[in-house]
C-alpha cells in the first residue's frame, strides 16, 4: 500500500478497514453510522484484490434462501468502490469515486445462510476513470456472481 | 392484458398490481409479507411499459442524499422482472423468470427526497429467455438511470 491510501483508510484490530468517510457515513452499504446498513468493512487479499465478507440479513432475500439481485449488487458495487478509490494514482484527491456503469452476471444463486464474499480489483485507470472488475465467490472460490464496472472520480468544486 | 397474464397477477383498487406469489414472498423488493422490504407495486403504464413508484427509506441512501446504485438495481431488477414475467410467450407456465445479466448506467444522482419512478418493457423473446429494458426516470422525464436486462424463466423440476 502507497502512502497516498494508507491516508484515507482506518484499519482495526482484525485486519479490515474502511475508507475515511465511511466512519462518519450514512450509506446503505458502507456507512458505519447506518445502524440499518450492512456495514462493509474490507480487507486486501492476494494478487491485488480487496474484499469484502459479510452475513446478509435475512430481509434481504430475493426468493427466500438467496440473496437478492440488487443486494448482491450493493456489495459489488461497494467492494468495486473501494478498489476504485484505492486505485487512484498517486498524489490524486480524495474526492469520491461514484459509478458510471455496472454489469452484473448471475452465474449462480447466492445462498442467504452463508456469509457473502465478495472481490474486486483494478483493471485499468485514465485519469479520473478506472475500471474493475469484481465477483462474488462460494467457499470452494467458485464465482456466483461476476461484474465489471466503471467508475469515475468527482471533481470537488471550488471553494 | 391476455388472460394468461391476468391470471397471474392481483390488481387492487387503484390500479397497481403485484404478481401472485408476492403475496406471500419475503422479497426484499416486490414481496408484501416483508414488513422491511420495499413491498413494490407495479401498474402498466403508455407503449408497453410497466412502471413502479416508490419513496425510498433514508436508510437507504449511498452518499446523504441519493438512493444508493444497489438499491436503484433492486428496484430496476424487480421492474424487469415483472415485465419479464408478464412478456412470456401465451401459454407459458408461469415458473419465474430470473436474472441472468443486468447492466446499469448510472447517468444523474437519483434524490432520495422523491419518488423513484422506474419503469421496464421487454424488448426480445426467444423461449424462456427474455430480454428487458429499464430507467428510472425524473419527474420531468429525464433518464437518471437506464438498464438492459437478460432473463431466463425456471424449468419446474418433475413432480
């Protein structure tokens, strides 16, 4: 990790993070102050990939043993998110980085009972542009669900 | 409306209607036992589409103000997905369809302050596998966001 990211994550006891804002955010996915929220921490894992682990509330199901679409899509975007803003190059803002595009695969049902892992990591960055790629995979590392997507930094206005 | 398709939904008295199994789906986005979900209705609308409207909870949000990108693929998912459902060859089982690809772009912040109008109509068929379009739209008709969609309908396993 560059200097440049260690600046904008706060890192806990057990090795996962969250970036900067989160601690005071109220999103849906990432917020840690949305009681309602699923609370995303990460973690970096090998070859350049973030992820993200988590037990999805049983109210949040599509048909009753999955994880519903547009969940699953949350956490992806989430976890693309992240990787996004950590992909930025060096010596970039910490202005957010918001989707622009973001195309899901349903491979394979998401099963409810189990924790949720999902993954994502850079793919290629021009400027403020950058694209990821991101899934969510079973315990066996099969893929359940694969996206790409494309981000792009916001330019903070000025003073 | 053939009579295939009005057999499978339950209209009430203003108009909207829900597909009958989500009288009572715990669905996070369209099932009316989920007393934490979205409980989304839909109504046919002009040209083919059909349309939900809904006040999202604040909980929902991804930046302060915005309905968070997943919750926008919930709620276009589940719009496609009617019009899925409802768009099946006369004649056809009414086995649910399910997502197979979702490709959304993200064009303007969609308020959480308002209403969120979204709307879908199917734009190919070939047997069980069903192509939808989708947006969500503001008050003035401007696209905030737009979706293609791919859908295959279950096979019921022998009895």
């Amino acid at each position: 990790m560059t200097d440049d990211r260690a600046d904008r994550i706060r890192r806990g006891d057990d090795g996962t993070f969250v970036v900067d804002r989160s601690l005071v955010s109220n999103c849906f996915g990432c917020g840690q102050a949305n009681e309602q929220g699923l609370r995303l921490r990460f973690r970096e894992v090998d070859d350049g990939w973030v992820e993200t682990r988590v037990r999805v509330p049983r109210h949040l199901c599509g048909m009753d043993t999955v994880v519903h679409g547009g969940i699953q899509a949350t956490i992806l975007d989430e976890v693309c998110g992240v990787a996004a803003q950590l992909g930025l190059p060096p010596g970039s803002t910490d202005d957010p980085c918001v989707t622009a595009e973001l195309s899901l695969r349903y491979q394979r049902p998401v099963p409810i009972a189990d924790d949720v892992v999902a993954q994502a990591r850079v793919t290629g960055v021009e400027g403020r542009r950058i694209s990821v790629e991101g899934r969510i995979v079973s315990p066996d590392g099969e893929v359940l669900t694969a996206v790409t997507s494309r981000w792009a930094q916001l330019v903070r206005p000025p003073a």
